[in-house]
C-alpha cells in the first residue's frame, strides 16, 4: 500500500543517512589528522571546511533517526 509520500522505504532511507553521516565525519577527520601529518600546519580554510565537514557529519548522523524514522512515518 502506497503512503502519503508514495513507497518510501524509511528503513533504508535512515540506516543511509547515518552512514553517510559517519563516512563525512570519518573522512574529514581522517582528512585533519592526515594534512597535518602531511603539511604541518594546515590553512584555515582547508582547516575550516574539514571542521564543518565534521560537524555536519555529526549532525546529520543524529537527526536522521528522528527525521527518518520517527517523524516521517508517524505523518504518513
């Protein structure tokens, strides 16, 4: 049976999201400690958008949960 939004697979949609979550956290961190070892001290704007890589990472990792599956399905 079809939803209110069509056939969304919220399942699928969650476990994705918070690993695409942890894969940008992962990867940006791995980016900080790598360019440091690599160049020394890092520029600030490549320090600043593997900062806010990480952060994203974080967040998106914790709200998919809520957003994909406890939000979306409860309005369907």
């Amino acid at each position: 049976m079809s939803g209110r939004y069509g056939d969304v697979d919220y399942h699928r949609l969650t476990k994705t999201s918070v690993g695409f979550g942890v894969s940008l956290f992962v990867v940006a961190a791995l980016g900080t400690f790598a360019g440091d070892a690599m160049f020394g001290e890092m520029t600030g704007l490549g320090e600043t958008l593997l900062t806010n890589a990480e952060l994203l990472g974080v967040a998106i990792a914790f709200t998919a949960p809520f957003v994909f599956g406890i939000l979306l399905p409860l309005t369907e």
